[in-house]
C-alpha cells in the first residue's frame, strides 16, 4: 500500500467542518501577516479561510505554504443547480468553472461541474448558471482553490455538500460578509429579529446547513480515515493541467 498523502483541506466557515474538527488538534499559525485558524490530525490539514474567492486563495496559499500538502481539497457547501440534487446530497465535481473569466479546472476524479461565482446566488442566477455552464452545484470557493493548487503544481479536488435546493430563495447574506471572508453572524441576526418575513427562510436554511454540515464531515471522515478510499483515490488523480478558457 502507498504511503498515506499528506491533504490540505481548505473551507469557508467552523459551521461546515465542525463535526469533522471537533476532535482535532486547533493551531493558530500566520503567513504574510494573516493569522489562520488550521486543524489538524494526522496527515490531514484543515484550514477555515472565509467566504469567497480571495479569502480562500489566501488561505490555500497558507496551507500549501506551511504545510507542504500533496493534495489540495476545497470543501464546504454549495447550492444546488440541478434540481435533482437535494440537501444534504454529496458533490464531487470532475470540473470546476470560475464564472468571473470562464476558465475551469479538471479535478481528475467525481463527476459533474461545479461553478464559482462572486455573491451568493438567488433563485434566477442558479437558473442562468446552470443554462449557461451545464453545471450541477454553485459555491464561491472552489475555483479559488484550484487556482492556488494549479500554482503550486499540485492535485486538487472539491467535495461539496448541497445546503439549498435549486429553488431556495436565499435571504439577503452579501452585506454580512466582512472583507476577511467573515461572516457577521450578529449583525446578520439583527437584521433577520427585525424583518418577520425571513424567520421562516433562516430557520430552513439553519437545518438545512446542519444537515449539510453531516454530511459533508462523514464524507470528509472516510476519505481520511479509510486507507483503501484514499489509496484509490492516490492511484486515480493527477497534478491539475493549467486552467483552460
């Protein structure tokens, strides 16, 4: 058997990976003069970067940076294109598209394409996403990800799990996002206490993100802790080529 690969996880937020890192061993380390909260267990890494696109390559650039990974997966939630996907579901895209230039990345393993795009998608730019890029799940992560793993020469990956259907309309979050990739999560919550209207929405979309949130850990937990798993996995995937238009 293979000698186990060393795998830098890369995510947007504690609540998509807690389950998974509940465990771990939590360092606060800094590169370039950012300070990044990594989990660690074995020859697994896991780094919570923020939301969108410069937050997750900065943290990327991190985990490549100090912890010298063979392995680069970008994880977390994505919504749902494709309505027969539901939450909850497990997606391992083979493509990553960046919506913002059309370039994409083949990630060697899964199936389908995820695109990343800037904001948050509403129910109509799910719909035009999909008519245009044939994809299968949004997020606003992965593309950056694969960026920083192509830099480097290294593999690259995605495993999402789908937080909102393709029909969710999804409260008002842009204007929560602070410019590190944090989520207000106070700030967000007096805005919701003050509009009624959205009480049911943001109820669905917290048991909806809790249910993604299991899923994504157990899917996470066997590629770590399955050696037979991660052995066909290091026997299947390449280095990423270059990004193409």
């Amino acid at each position: 058997m293979p000698a186990p690969i060393k795998v830098a996880l890369v995510a947007a937020l504690d609540r998509e990976v807690r389950p998974l890192v509940k465990n771990w061993r939590r360092v606060e380390r800094e590169h370039e003069g950012r300070h990044f909260e990594f989990f660690e267990s074995g020859q697994a890494v896991l780094v919570v970067g923020g939301i969108g696109a410069g937050a997750a390559r900065r943290a990327t650039e991190a985990a490549i940076a100090l912890h010298q990974p063979e392995l680069v997966m970008s994880v977390g939630f994505a919504g749902a294109l494709d309505p027969g996907l539901r939450v909850g579901e497990i997606f391992e895209p083979s493509r990553v598209i960046d919506a913002s230039d059309g370039s994409n990345v083949e990630t060697g393993a899964g199936r389908g394409t995820l695109v990343s795009v800037a904001s948050i998608a509403g129910v109509e730019q799910k719909r035009k996403l999909a008519q245009s890029y044939s994809a299968g799940a949004v997020d606003m992560e992965a593309a950056a990800v694969a960026r920083g793993a192509q830099a480097r020469g290294l593999r690259f990956m995605a495993v999402k799990a789908i937080s909102d259907d393709s029909d969710f309309a999804m409260p008002e979050m842009d204007g929560f996002v602070g410019g590190n990739g944090e989520f207000r999560t106070g700030k967000f919550a007096v805005f919701t206490v003050l509009r009624p209207w959205l009480w049911l929405r943001v109820i669905r979309l917290s048991k909806n993100s809790a249910k993604a949130s299991r899923a994504l850990c157990a899917e996470l937990d066997r590629y770590i802790e399955e050696p037979k798993k991660m052995e066909v996995l290091q026997a299947d995937m390449h280095p990423i080529s270059k990004a193409s238009n």
